[in-house]
C-alpha cells in the first residue's frame, strides 16, 4: 500500500478527530510519529455538541468512502452515529474493500444482501472502547455480530485477524482503528 496514501489518511483522520479533543490526546500529529508507527489513540474525547462520532470520522476520511456506503446499505447510520455509544471500529480503507474478490461487495451492497452486509461490518465492531495500547497478543475482543477477533501484536506492531492497524483515532462515541483488510466472520 502505498505509504504517502496512509500517511494523508491518518493525518486526515487525526485532525479530522482533533478538532474537538483536547490536546495530548495521543493521536500521532506529526508525520515522522505516523511514519514510524500507527498512532496509538487514547481514550476518547468527552462528548460534546459539536464533537465527531466514530461514523463523522469516517465520512470525513477520502480513504472510507467504501465503508461509509456500505455502512449506508446496511442501514446502521444511525448506530454509529448515536453520541451514546462506546465503540471500537475497525475501519477497512477503500483499498482493503478492493482486495475482496471480484463482485463481492457490488454483491453485497444490494438490499437483498443487507443482512449479510450488516452481519459483515457489525464485525468490524467491538464495546466498549478499546485502544491499541491496551491490546495484547492474543487477546479476544467480542463483536458485535456475536462472533470474537483476535489481536496479535508483535515488535509493536498490531493486528486484527491479521488486517494491521494503520491509526487509530478518538472519537465522542468510541475510538476508529484504521484497517488494512476486510474483516470477515468465521462461518459457524
């Protein structure tokens, strides 16, 4: 994946999420920190009128423009968006929808396939908040489709079923870890 494109993505993404969280939050701001390594966020703002919800950071992002239609199609707008929750989502970028076979999310993305599309993104969300430096190697994070991720860190690097966490940034209503890959169930 192309560096610069993450790069503008989490520098878009942090100031996109600072504008209403204090300062020090722990949100890398520079681009040597988020070069080196994702940004480790804390916990998220206080919530305030005016500050962003876990889904106004990724309708702010140019890199989640896929998420936020299928997010759309899936018709949980209005969850992510409620200033009441607690939220840990992992964001899939645009390029991570493109690595889906073929026809896959066109697929989905029609309504006689929201069942399947909600089940799909509702694993990409975990409660409560979880930040990245809180993670372990091993760890279990239940989902709220039902099923769990695993997280696996290694040299400082962390993973989600092996989608790598490329930022991380607070939110009122939880915390939005970037992702590089599509996070699907496990069948049962």
């Amino acid at each position: 994946m192309n560096k610069m494109l993450i790069l503008a993505s989490c520098i878009a993404l942090s100031a996109c999420a600072n504008e209403s969280s204090p300062a020090g939050s722990g949100t890398a701001t520079s681009a040597a920190a988020a070069a080196a390594t994702p940004p480790v966020a804390a916990a998220p703002a206080t919530a305030k009128s005016d500050a962003k919800t876990v889904l106004d950071v990724a309708l702010a992002s140019p890199d989640h423009t896929t998420l936020v239609t299928a997010v759309k199609a899936a018709d949980l707008v209005e969850v992510l968006g409620s200033p009441g929750g607690v939220y840990t989502v992992f964001a899939p970028t645009n390029e991570a929808f493109d690595k889906l076979p073929k026809g896959t999310l066109e697929s989905l993305l029609k309504p006689e396939r929201q069942a399947d599309l909600r089940k799909i993104l509702q694993h990409h969300v975990g409660i409560p908040v979880i930040v990245t430096k809180d993670m372990k190697d091993g760890d279990s994070i239940q989902m709220a489709d039902g099923g769990k991720v695993v997280v696996h860190v290694k040299n400082g690097k962390v993973t989600v079923e092996g989608a790598n966490i490329l930022a991380s940034i607070p939110a009122s209503n939880g915390i939005v870890h970037v992702v590089d890959a599509v996070i699907l169930p496990v069948a049962k």
